[in-house]
C-alpha cells in the first residue's frame, strides 16, 4: 500500500526542498511497520496481513521495541540530513499505542541536526482514531492517510472487521475527529471490483464534503496460478474510472482538489521528473522496515528474496549500498519490450514491477494496467499539458478550463447535466435523496 502523500498542486507555492545525502546513496524513503501486518480488521485484498505468520511466525508478539525505534531513528536522520520523512503504517500501526509514536517524536529531536527537516506520515484505517490521538497529530504535525474505499455500500465490500462487521461508520468518524482538531490528512482509496464501475459518485462523495487530497490505487493480487483474483479491477475498469475523475476534475476542481495520478503528470511536464516511484525510471528508494529492523526492498516485495539486511545488526547507510538494491532495480529499469517505443513512456515507465503480468524481468511481460493508462493519459494530456504551461508562466490553475477544440469539453458536458430535484437520488452516491443530503450544503 502506498503512504499519505503531501500533494504536488497544492503544495506547488512552496519552494522547492532538494535532497542532499551522502555519498552513493539516492535519495530514499522509508515506510515502517511497527506491528508488521497485524491489524484490527480483516480486509479482503490486504497483501500484508499475512506477513507476520509468513516471515515471523515464531514470533507472538511481532512489536517494534524502543532499541529498534531509536536506532532506526538516528540512522535513518543520519542517511537523509537535510529532509526526513517517517512514514508509519501497517497491518494498523496505531495497534502499537501513543506512547510509541509520542517516543518516537522524542528520538526524532533527539537525534537531528540543527535545521534538518522532519515530518510524520501515518497510514491508519481510521477505526481507532479518538481525540487524544488527534491531539498528538496535531501536536507533532503528522499527516494522516485514512483508508476509505467511497461511500458506505462500496467501502464495505471488502473493508470488515474481524466479526465480518463493517467500517465506514467507525473510519468516517476518525476522519471528522481529525477534521475536528486541524490534522493534515487524505484520503486513499482503493479501486477493485466493487466500486470500479462508480468513480462519479465516489469522487463527488469525497470531494462535496470536503476532502481535498485523494489517492486511487487500483487492486491487482494474483492467485497461485498468478491469474487476478475476482476482486481485482480490470485495465479497461482503470482507465474508464480515472477518465472520469479527471473530466469532473477539470471542470470543477482543477486547483483545489488533488488526486495522485494527475499531480504526478503534472510534475512531470512541468519538472520532467515523476513524483512517485512507480511512474519514475528507477525505483528501488521506497524501502520498509520491519518491527525488528528487517529492511526490505519494496511494500509490494516484502519476501525473503527481497531482504536487504537488518539495521539492528549492520549499519543502514551499507544496506543501502548493496548489491540486491541494484538487482530489484533492474525490475524496473529493464523495461518490457512493449514499454520501449510507447509514446507514454516518459508517463508511466512501465509501471509498478508489482503490477507487470509475470513479475520479474520477462521482455514479453506486459503491466497488468497498461491499456488502462493509455486510455487516461491519450484523454487527460491534452488539457494536463494546457495547465502544466500555465504553470511554468506562473498562473495556477482553475476549474472549469477548457481542453483543445479537438477533445470534448468535461465543463460543457457536465453543464448539461440535469440538476437533480430535491425527491431524486443525490448524485454524491450516499444513496439519501438530494434534499437530505447536498442540497443542505
């Protein structure tokens, strides 16, 4: 699973931060796990609530332990001396308690140099989220990532709690305490089978009620076969849904909401340099970090041939430098033959290697998305080229901009929309009638 994201459009005001770290090494960041996969629900699709009987399963307790947090915590300061980021997730990563995170604040300014940089990014479901925990993310100014899949009837689908239960009500209500208390935070959706065919209703829910920052992340898990499970989107389902969150976008949001894949197109044109590693030309610099200090290449390759080293028992500035590094790289940089002379590529650069169909470094592998790009990136660029100009000459952009002359306006066919009457079904999807539910607002 992806981490919170501080979002490149809204964020385009501030200066710019450049990563300077020693010598060799790139510039990286790490996502910790400080209950490695345990958690309180029992999602459907979740790739990591295995991990703990796959790689630990002597152990009963898989904790992180204050001499793991506060080595990793001055390792990691010492590797990247200018800007920080931990990134802590799950399993639930709130499961290991305030008085951890609160320690590990404490590490943290122990431990960095005058005027280095460091930030707090929290991926949590949102169920255990109560005032206090508010008052310690807004103490220490976390950004909060809440896992929600869209409105009640599609994000409990999958997303049930242990007694098959479900979540929305209980995630929701995380959110508006942390709306409550002024804590940073977005949204992170995934895309399966579910709600893969309501991206309009599920975009206008989160955005007409406030939530400005939204990552769509599409579902690929395989069977043993290695054929996608049934609750897997399709590439075609992809590339349909982001088409249709970029045309409500653009016609009303441009400048005011973000979403993961348009700002990462966005900095591409206008910093010819992908924002997110699964779209970069190398990745390999978004590692994770078990609860005992086992330092893996990727979330999406937390497997034993994929284990760096651990940084409890040899430093992490040498994990990585390690050859394995470069070897998971190649996954990436030996692109499938079917990448090379695609006029997307500078987009997507092949993609996630999760995502490539099979995984490894077969030339005829294809990415399980890639029809679904293309459909995105030959509807989105023209209008996302238009902004990205706008943007180097200093204009931010505005809702409602209109795309070339060749392309169906997204403004114009939305304004021909009929406007729902008060008895009609909300066009949000919460299922209430218009006069219950946004008509109020």
């Amino acid at each position: 699973m992806y981490p919170p994201r501080r979002h490149f459009l809204l964020h385009l005001r501030r200066p710019l931060c450049y990563l300077l770290v020693v010598a060799e090494i790139r510039p990286f960041n790490i996502m910790a796990k400080p209950v490695s996969g345990l958690c309180n629900l029992d999602c459907t699709y979740c790739y990591y609530t295995a991990k703990p009987r796959e790689l630990y399963g002597q152990v009963s307790r898989p904790w992180m332990t204050e001499e793991v947090l506060e080595s990793y915590t001055r390792q990691y300061l010492s590797a990247m001396p200018v800007r920080t980021e931990f990134g802590w997730q799950g399993g639930e990563p709130l499961l290991r308690g305030k008085d951890f995170f609160r320690k590990a604040v404490a590490f943290q300014k122990q431990f960095a140099r005058p005027g280095q940089v460091v930030g707090n990014a929290m991926q949590t479901n949102g169920v255990l989220i109560d005032d206090e925990w508010c008052e310690m993310f807004a103490e220490y100014n976390f950004l909060v990532g809440i896992s929600l899949d869209g409105p009640p009837q599609w994000h409990d689908a999958f997303r049930r709690d242990r007694t098959g239960g479900p979540t929305f009500h209980r995630a929701w209500a995380g959110l508006e305490l942390l709306r409550k208390h002024h804590v940073e935070f977005n949204v992170l959706a995934t895309l399966n089978s579910a709600n893969i065919a309501h991206a309009g209703d599920i975009y206008r829910y989160f955005v007409n009620r406030g939530i400005c920052y939204v990552q769509f992340i599409p579902i690929i898990e395989r069977d043993a076969a290695s054929r996608p499970i049934g609750y897997s989107c399709t590439a075609e389902q992809f590339g349909r849904f982001m088409i249709e969150v970029f045309d409500q976008w653009l016609a009303r949001d441009a400048g005011r909401v973000s979403e993961r894949l348009i700002d990462n197109v966005l900095h591409q044109l206008v910093y010819d340099s992908s924002s997110l590693c699964c779209y970069s030309p190398r990745c390999a610099n978004a590692h994770v970090l078990e609860f005992n200090g086992d330092l893996y290449a990727c979330d999406h390759f937390v497997y034993r041939q994929w284990l760096i080293g651990n940084i409890m028992h040899e430093p992490l500035e040498e994990l990585l430098l390690q050859a394995r590094l470069a070897e998971f790289a190649a996954l990436k940089t030996e692109l499938p033959s079917a990448c090379r002379d695609c006029e997307f590529l500078r987009f997507c650069n092949g993609g996630c290697p999760k995502h490539h169909m099979p995984i490894g470094m077969d030339p005829a592998r294809t990415n399980h998305f890639c029809k679904g790009y293309k459909m995105f990136f030959r509807h989105a660029l023209p209008g996302l080229e238009r902004i990205a100009e706008g943007l180097k000459r200093g204009e931010f952009p505005t809702a409602g901009q209109k795309r070339p002359a060749e392309a169906v306006s997204a403004a114009s066919a939305l304004d021909k929309r009929r406007i729902p009457g008060r008895n009609d079904s909300c066009p949000c999807g919460s299922g209430r009638k218009f006069k219950n539910c946004c008509y109020r607002r």
